[in-house]
C-alpha cells in the first residue's frame, strides 16, 4: 500500500539511506564535520544536521574533537561509534584456530590462537567456543556482544550434505551434525566459508583486487588453492569445490588419482609448498631451512627471489614456470582481469616471482591477465572472515529504517 512506513520511496526509506550514506563515508574517511558530509551526500546542512542528531541519538555516531588548527572556523566531527557493534572471525588449520573480534568501524580489538594439533581428542565444538571465548575475552567483551561470527576452513561445507569435503587432514570436523552442534553451542549468527576466498574477499575489499569484480586469487601455503571471484561474487560452485586447484591433474607430474584420499593432486604435487624444497635439492642448493613446508618454501623462495647465484635462479624460474602450468588452465576459462598471487609461497617471491609468472603464462595461455602480488599478508584468512561478518553486521546495526 502507497505511503506505508518502510515502502521504497518514503520518507523513512530515504532517511535510512541517507543515514546509511553517512556512515560508510565515515567509514570510508573517519572524523568529519557535518558540512564535509553534506557535501559528500548532496544534502543540506539543515538535513546533515538532523542526520547527524538522529544517528547520534541512536548510539551509532560520536562527536569527536573540532577541526580546530584547520583553516576556517572550527566545526565538530562525528565519527561512528566503534562500540555500536562488534563481529568475529576463526581461522582455522589443523594446528591452530585464530581467533578475533573487530569493532563496527573494523579495528581487531581481540585476539586469540588456540593450539589444536596437540589436542586430538578435544570435541570441534569445544574448540570453536574455546578458541571464540578466548578472543572476546581478550577484547573485553562477553560473547552476546558479538552480532555475527564467520568461520574460515580449508574445503568446503557441502550446501547440499553439511559435511566438509575436500579437506581429510582436517580432523573431527566431518560429522554430518558439526554445523547443528554449533548453532546449538553458539548464541550469535555464525557462517562458514572456504578460506582461500575469504583471502579473496579480503584483497577486493582491502588490497590489491580492489576495484576489481573478475580475479583469480592463487594460495600457496599449506595447500595450493584458488579463489574465482565472478562478476564481483566468489563462485564457489556446486559443492563448494570450485578453485581446489591442488587437484587439478597438469603436466609434468605422474596422474594423481583417488585424490580426495590422498588430499593430493597433480598442481598441488607440482607447484605446492612441498615440491619447494624437493627442487631445491635437486639443484644442489644446500643449507635447506627446517620447519613446515610452508615456512621451508616462504623462505627458499625469498632467498631464491634475493640471490644472485645461478640455483637459485634456477629455483626460482623453474617454480615459476610449475605454477603458470596451472594458472594456464584456470585463466583459458576463466578469462580474468586479473590473477592475485597469496600465501607465503608466493608473496615471498615478490616482485620477481610476479614477473616470472607473468612471462611464462603469456607463452603458455592466450588469455593475458595483469598478475599482482596479494596486499594483505597479515592473517588474510582471518581478516577476510571479520570483514566477511562485519558487512553482514554493518547491513543490521546501521538499518535505521526499522
């Protein structure tokens, strides 16, 4: 019925999109006055003002400070209120969950890693509430404090089934009932999601495929994944499998079958962190770092990008050329934009490994996308997860409209 409260077109609809407005500018650009807002909005100063009060009078703004010492008279700024909501997210791997908590306005006010590799026996749910309470802790907060929680694991939760697939060395998180036993333990909303798109989704909002709605975003780290981010949204296919390129047979490598038993494939066997230092050793390069494959291919690799010597530039042209032997595919269907080079393995390299891919992925696909270094290398995992819950979190607490 026409010119009934929250009908598009009304007067409460457009004050709550104007107050939506205002608050991802103050987002987007912290403390401002109520004339640079209007400005940024087009509206008055009499309805900046009367936004400014509504959105203060609902806890969702603060005034902050003057722009004295600026040209001009001094004007008061407003800035959201970080405590007008919170979200969390997990990062999870099978030694550890990373735990965090961030405020509305996306600064990480808690944090907390649970040690689960020596703990075999310990019920996920526990782990997950464990892991949760230690962060909000931190924070200085209580879990009903927290609006939304979003949880980041290798594989997929199958949409169809509720079991995660495509990730064996995860253990106890295979039940049929795992997702029930959360919902039933934890009193927020909570998600789930691949963690190599939540990388992704951290580099569009926060890095280097900002601006960018058709990328690929590579992961070297524990495992050798991909992200497909299609028209500005992750594809992620029918089962939640799209982009387990670590199981994608290549060339170069004996055929890999049975592969979700082995969590092993032909790009994983070729281009993964383990084969980093098996090619190493074949060049005769001495002195191989210790650790996890991970840390053993982040660090060769960043020698290898560093030094002048001819194995290591070997080390480094020829994993160059095992990691454009499985972009080539990806990028003949795909056709993106662009291609996002992440984890350890590969941010190590930097700009010479970039480059090396780059060249050799123009000899061997006819799609030519931009390659670049991924931006975010401070737990992306963990960051896409909070900027994940939080947009979700931002959507409830800034409706006005209500």
């Amino acid at each position: 019925m026409a010119g009934t409260a929250g009908t598009p077109g009304t007067p409460r609809v457009l004050r709550a999109m104007n107050d939506r407005a205002a608050l991802d500018l103050l987002l987007e650009h912290g403390p401002l006055s109520r004339t640079r807002i209007g400005k940024l909005t087009g509206l008055s100063k009499p309805t900046a003002s009367q936004l400014l009060a509504r959105l203060e009078a609902a806890g969702l703004v603060l005034a902050t400070g003057t722009t004295e010492g600026r040209p001009g008279p001094s004007a008061q700024l407003y800035e959201v209120n970080p405590a007008s909501g919170h979200a969390a997210g997990l990062d999870v791997t099978p030694q550890r969950i990373l735990a965090a908590v961030a405020d509305i306005t996306g600064r990480t006010v808690g944090r907390f890693e649970l040690p689960t590799g020596r703990r075999p026996g310990t019920p996920v749910v526990q782990q997950v509430t464990d892991a949760l309470d230690g962060a909000v802790k931190a924070a200085g907060l209580a879990r009903g404090d927290v609006h939304r929680l979003v949880i980041g694991t290798p594989g997929a939760f199958d949409p169809t089934t509720g079991r995660l697939r495509y990730a064996s060395h995860l253990p106890g998180w295979h039940s049929p009932t795992l997702l029930d036993e959360l919902a039933a333990a934890l009193p927020m909303p909570f998600e789930y999601e691949n963690d190599v798109n939540l990388v992704a989704l951290a580099e569009q909002r926060l890095g280097a495929a900002r601006g960018h709605s058709d990328f690929v975003l590579l992961w070297n780290q524990e495992g050798l994944g991909a992200a497909l981010v299609l028209g500005g949204r992750l594809h992620r296919g029918w089962t939640g499998g799209a982009g387990e390129v670590g199981f994608l047979p290549v060339p170069g490598t004996p055929l890999v079958r049975k592969v979700t038993q082995a969590n092993s494939g032909g790009y994983q066997e070729l281009a993964g962190s383990q084969a980093v230092p098996r090619l190493a050793r074949d060049l005769g390069i001495q002195d191989l770092p210790q650790g996890s494959y991970a840390e053993a291919a982040a660090l060769l690799v960043a020698r290898a990008a560093q030094a002048g010597d001819e194995p290591h530039r070997e080390l480094l042209r020829a994993y160059a050329t095992r990691l454009a032997t499985g972009l080539a595919s990806l990028v003949s269907v795909l056709d993106p934009e662009l291609v996002v080079l992440s984890g350890a393995a590969l941010t190590a390299g930097g700009e010479p490994l970039r480059a090396l891919v780059q060249a050799e992925l123009e000899e061997l696909a006819a799609s030519r996308p931009r390659l670049v270094v991924g931006d975010v290398r401070e737990h992306p995992v963990l960051r896409g997860a909070l900027e994940s819950a939080l947009a979700t979190t931002r959507d409830e607490v800034f409706d006005t409209s209500r």
